[in-house]
C-alpha cells in the first residue's frame, strides 16, 4: 500500500509519498523537469564501481549525478562549496531541481545547498534511513555543522517533495535502524499515549523489518512531526515540543563530540528522553501508577536503545557536573533560558521554566545505574 | 521632515525609516534587544582608528562591531564564514539582531549571513549610498558572489527594519552617487512616466545634494521597487520588470570582470537602459515623437551617466559578438529563454519574447557611436 498526502508546512504545501516501491510515482514528478537541468546528490553508500549499485535504482544513471559520504562529516562549508560548484558546471539553472538521495546528513546538506544556490532552487528528498523519513526529512529544516556546533549555519527551506521507499530501510545497519526509530518513540511519548502503547507491543514486527509495521510507523510520525510544524515553522512554540530530551541529549553530545562511533544521534536522544522522563516525575508524579521513566526505560530496551551510559560501551562517560555546564553554555547559545519540555504523562508535554539546577542533577543520575 | 512606513514583502512586514538624522528613532528600535545579543558589521569606511569616525556615528561604539571592506571583493564565502565565526565567538544567540552598515556589498553579505547563522537570526540594514538605500536594501535579496557569478549564492530574506540616514551621502563618492540615482531613474522609465519628467527637472538639485529632493526620491524609490517587489518575492513575474536594462548591463559587466574600477555597477545599468530604450524603439517606436532612446540619453548626461563605451574613459571596448555571447550564456543560466523588459512608452514596461539575435545587434550598436 502506499501512504500519499500534502504536507503543509509555513506557507508552502507539497507532496509526500511513502511506500515499499514508489520510484513510478518519482519518475512522474521528476519528469515535469528538463532533464538537463536536474542533478542528484547521493549517498556513496549506493554507489557501485559505475554508478547505482541495484536494479531498482539504476534508472538514476540516467541523470547527473555525484556521491557524496553520508557521514556527519560531510556537513561541512567545504561540500557546500563543492555542491555549487558542480550545479555551477553542470548549468543548472534558477528552475532546476536538486535531488537528494540519502540519511539526515546527505539530507540537510543539499537542502541547504538549494535554499541558496542562485537564491534557492527547486528540492526533493529521498530519504533512505529510519532518521531521515521519520525525523530529519520533515519540516524543512536544513544545516551545516561548524565550528564544532551542530547546525550553526542553516536555514528553513522546504522539499517540492518527499519520496520515502522503504525498500531503502532493508539493507540499513541495525544500530542506525534503531536510532531513527527512537525519534518515533520520544514523539509518542510527548505527543500519543496510544501510539507509544502500540509501539510497546509491536517491537517484534519492526526487529523483523515487517513493511506493514514500517510504513504505518513512518505515516504517523510524518503526520505528527507536520502537526507541530505546520503552524510553528520557525519554532516558537509548539515546534518546541519535538525537543523532548533534546537539551539533556546534544548535553551528551557534546561530550562525546560531533565525529563518533560511539554515540549515534539517536541513541543520545534515548538518553536525553531517559532523562526527562525522570525529571518529568520528580516534578509531577505523585501517584502510585507506574511513572514515566520506567514506561520510557521499558520501551527503549525494547527497541535495542540506551537507557542508561553503561549501554553505550564505553569508559568514557562525562560527569554530571561536565553535563551540567554543557546545558548552560547551550541555553546562553540559544538564549531560551531555563525552559524546558516536560511530560504531566504519556502523550502530555508541555514547556516549562526549571530555575533549580538540583533537578536537573538529580534526573541526570538516572542514567549513572 | 522624517518618511516613515511598513514594508510589506512577502509574508513579511518591517518598517522603513528614512530622513536626514534618525538616530533617535533607530537606538529606540535597537534598544528592544538585549545589548549583549547585538551585533554590528559596518563598512570600514567609517572607521577611524578608535572606532566610528564621526560624532554622530559614535554611539554604535557601545556595541561589539566589526569593520569590513564594503568593496565588491567583500561580498565572498571566506567573508561569510569569518561573519559566522564572529557572531559565534560573541554568543550572539538566535533571538539576536545583526545591524549592517554600509553600502549594497555590506548589506548584501550581511543579510546573507543573518539569513543563515543558527537558521536565521534578525537583521537591520543601515544603508550608506545611494544604491544600497534606493535598491539593493529593498526587496530581501541577499546575495555573496562565487566562481565570478554575481549573487550565484544567496536567499530571500528581510529585514526587521531599514533606517535610511541622508547624512550618510553627504560624503559619498562621485560616481557612487550618481550610481545610486541611475537605479531611481530606471524605475521612473518603466514605470512612472510623471517621475521621469520630475527627474528630467530636478538634476540641480540633485547635484547639489539637496536634503528635500534626495529624501523624495529615496521615498519614491522604495514604494516603487515594494510595489514590484509585494506580491512577487521570489521573482516570477511582476518583479522582473525591475530587471529593465539589466540583461546587456550585465553582459557588458561580464566582459570588464567583478573586480575593477572601469565600471560601476550603476553606470552598467546606464549602459543597459540605453541598449533597452533602443531596442523597445526598434520594436515600438512607429510615431515621430521623440523617442525612448533619446529621452534616455537626455535624462542620463543630466545625471552624469554613462550613455556610449567612449564615455567610460577606457580603451577596453567589447565586441557586440562577445556581448551577445554573454547574453546567450546568462539566458542560459537562469533558464529564461528569450525573454526581454521592453517599454512601449516611457512610464510602461512589459515582458517580450524577442527570438531574433539581429534586433540585439542594432540596439547594442547604438553605444558604440
């Protein structure tokens, strides 16, 4: 079956198409444009000795293309510059399209690369990982790291459309397969208690991959990451409630740096939810029901995700104190002072103002068990 | 007398200010903003060796700044992310404010970078010439030079407000000045037929800088460029009839090179709007009234302006077959076919289609008399 609607996000409005098979529906789209003025960036993850390494994608031979790692670290100014460089050579024009074939990171990179190619150029995404179709694809989001800082240059540019195969998620590594379904928890915890019950009880069709499971799972998030985007874009207010853990996990990060094997991005935000589940019970429960924290601990272990920093496999842990610091430097960096996304219960966020950093302290040691 | 009314370009809405001396009304904007979260680029032609160089400038010293070379060699990436890493090491956070002070490079480069650091923080121009308060701050282009391709990166991206101070041109350069003026008297010939005739009366006063004419013609610029501009951000109709001229500007500009002093950006525009009143002659003019070509030339050696090659003072002339290479190349690169800004009469402009090279070949033959 295949999922097709209209996103609408700030005042554009596109397509996205998700489905196991849907490159007829892409060839369509891509074919109301000149094919000469088309170029496709793409994950050298696919790329063979000659170009696409399977059948079903071997029709993008056809157009011009380039591949580019899909590490985190090609985020950078320097790929920027060679990616307008090559639309440049290849006489890509103002009405030309940039095509995007790949994870979060090969994703906001051409993103980025087309808001400002001759002051933005049209975009699609094909989005080939658990992160890029239920996270980092929606929204319009873009971004470069730099100097250290995850997206310290970006801007906010949205896709003429979304095309998500979910073919592309058979062949994906196991740790990465799970960090992006992460992100569809932490939304459910914040935003669905009845979808974070069914994730609870469907963790053995998504281990096996099953398309049913998967396509449900990244409708829904496309549909609710859109909810808190449409009418926020700019992230002022709803879009704020997607950052559930975020402040607690980019503290982690930080510590681990941006160029890592050891935490991926969406394992540091299972820690970061572990956290603010935890925070969100000293501050609200007060019942004998079973709490937040153990319902997130259950659901990561689960999903093959960290709840605690012995998980990770390493010696190297950050103290709570150097944690701490991190969030500070963070808050100044974004000046949003002490606000923070806390759950009242599962599927109920909502921001709230934490003067006490004794809290914050004592929700980070959940994590030392 | 102070002008001061709302923009509305976009979704966007901001206030522009202009008069001669509005410090007063610009520190009240500034001073919504927490100091800290400030910062200033300013044009390093107005920098004395301890900072702003004149006493009414010497308030901005209380705020962290810059000073940047406001040639067109400035508007560069490596400009950019000197800009990035300038505003980072100064925290400056995502609810801060970026003031530009300079000319159409400054604005350009800062407005490019305000655009993109931490996804877009908020921007005030301060424009200093007459070309930056007449066009370039107006309309939300923003715009870095790369591979010798004026504005091949950049965004559409608005300010929060533009404060223009008539002081400012008090000490502008000649044929900076007249520059500026070339771009209002453009607007006038498509547009306004009444404006054209006033500047036809008013070039004295011009001359003499006369605070009350300069101020109504800075006015009158502004509403006409947001009136093109309003319902047409992104360029796709209405908005290029501002590009009068601008297709053989451009192909003459392209032949001298961005990084010279033979010939100014407006004094190109000159050139352009002599080859585009001969060519909508060639096309329109079946009367003998005077026509738009030699209304053209009338109106520019009035304001100093470049009409033929032999007034630009060089020995390095195109050839029209270079010309027209570079207009077929230009057409190429923004995907536009054929199409040209043509004025029936002075006052009226439309978009034609003009498939024959020979009609380009007698218009551009009429700067080399």
């Amino acid at each position: 079956m295949v999922h097709s609607f209209e996103a609408k996000v700030g005042i554009d409005k596109f397509p996205i198409i998700i489905g196991h098979g849907i490159f007829n529906e892409l060839i369509s789209f891509i074919k109301t444009y000149n094919k000469e003025n088309i170029f496709i960036i793409c994950d050298s993850y696919f790329k063979k000795s000659k170009g696409f390494h399977n059948q079903e994608l071997s029709f993008f031979n056809e157009y011009n293309h380039v591949f580019i790692n899909g590490g985190v670290e090609s985020k950078t100014l320097p790929n920027f510059e060679k990616i307008i460089k090559i639309l440049s050579q290849n006489n890509i024009a103002r009405d030309g399209l940039l095509i995007s074939i790949g994870g979060g990171v090969i994703g906001d990179l051409c993103a980025f690369t087309a808001s400002c190619y001759q002051r933005g150029i049209d975009f699609i995404h094909i989005p080939t990982t658990t992160t890029a179709m239920i996270d980092s694809s929606i929204g319009g989001k873009t971004g470069l790291n730099f100097l250290e800082q995850v997206n310290l240059i970006g801007s906010y540019y949205n896709p003429k459309a979304i095309f998500m195969d979910l073919r592309f998620l058979d062949s994906l590594e196991k740790r990465d397969y799970y960090s992006g379904i992460c992100e569809a928890i932490k939304m459910s915890i914040t935003s669905d208690s009845n979808m974070f019950n069914r994730y609870l009880e469907v963790n053995n069709l998504v281990h096996r991959k099953d398309k049913t499971i998967l396509e449900e799972i990244i409708y829904w998030s496309s549909i609710t990451k859109l909810k808190h985007v449409t009418s926020d874009f700019k992230e002022k207010s709803t879009r704020l409630i997607l950052n559930y853990g975020h402040t607690f996990g980019q503290a982690i990060e930080t510590h681990y740096g941006l160029y890592q094997e050891k935490l991926k991005h969406g394992e540091a935000v299972a820690l970061g939810i572990t956290v603010a589940a935890k925070l969100s019970d000293l501050l609200f429960n007060t019942t004998n029901s079973k709490n937040i924290w153990e319902k997130t601990n259950e659901i990561l272990l689960k999903y093959n995700l960290p709840n605690k920093f012995k998980k990770l496999g390493t010696k190297d842990i950050p103290e709570t104190s150097q944690l701490i610091k991190n969030i500070i430097n963070d808050k100044k960096r974004i000046s949003n002072g002490n606000r923070y996304i806390i759950c009242e219960s599962i599927g109920k966020a909502d921001i709230h103002l934490i003067k006490n950093d004794e809290y914050i302290i004592k929700a980070f040691n959940c994590l030392y068990e």
